[in-house]
C-alpha cells in the first residue's frame, strides 16, 4: 500500500482525474471502493492496449504503437478516494500521466509494468463472467477481509 502524502510517492503529483481502462469503468466497483461513482467522460489513448494479465482478472495498459486503448477519465477525485484507489491497484502498477486523444493535458494512468499476454482484455467477457464476484471480492477488501483484488 503507497501513503498518497509521503513525498515522492505514487501519489506525489496527481491531479483529480484519473485514467482508467479496466475494472474501475465499472460504476458497481467504483460504488463498492469509493463509496460512489465519479464523474467521468470518454477517452481513448493512443498506441497503448489494454492488455490481459496472467491469473488475473484485472487488465494492464502496456505501451503499443498503433494501437487504441478506451476508456474513462474518472473527474473530481479527493485525496481519500486517491488514497483507496492507490491501495487497491496491484504494485506492478505505476502511475504515469499519458495522453488521450482530443485532451490537451496528459493524464495520470496506472501503467502495468509486468508480464502480460498477447491477448486483449474484454470488459464485456469482464461485465458477464466476472463482475458479480469481482465486486463482492471488492466489498471483502474494503472490510479488511482480503487482499486487493
């Protein structure tokens, strides 16, 4: 877990948005995380993907020249929400701020840093298969009750 106010720590230069591609689309997580779901636009970064990682049901955004990666950029986040979603996201994340077509301003993304597999990650298959039990491991972590998922 990263302490958003240590200087130099993952947290030491964000903003109130935050990029995001993979479960933290979905208001039914960000409702079980933050208490609420944030305001959010449409956004598509270019040359990354959203990448499968292996034995997780969570993605990854990887660097890859011509491809498109969608997603949302989350608005009006507080330092404590920062705080919950710094914890929650895995350590081979790291915070880069990247940028999205039509924005004029990069913004912070978690980048996965670690191995990934060929394939794309789906957040409909996510939406259908996973979802349900994804949120219920949400709730779980937020009482203390397991590992970050």
């Amino acid at each position: 877990m990263t302490d958003g106010a240590t200087p130099g720590g993952r947290l030491a230069a964000v903003t109130d948005s935050l990029f995001v591609y993979g479960t933290l689309q979905f208001g039914p997580v960000l409702d079980e995380l933050l208490g609420r779901v944030p305001d959010f636009e449409v956004a598509v970064a270019r040359d990354w993907r959203v990448a499968v990682l292996p034995r997780r049901l969570y993605p990854g955004l990887v660097p890859q020249p011509g491809r498109l990666a969608g997603g949302l950029v989350l608005g009006g986040l507080t330092a404590a929400e920062w705080d919950v979603i710094d914890a929650f996201e895995d350590d081979e994340y790291e915070l880069h701020p990247i940028r999205l077509i039509g924005r004029d301003d990069p913004v912070p993304a978690y980048v996965w840093t670690a191995e990934v597999t060929r394939n794309d990650w789906i957040a409909e298959t996510f939406a259908t298969d996973h979802l349900e039990r994804y949120v219920a491991r949400c709730a779980r972590w937020r009482r203390g009750e397991g590992e970050p998922v």
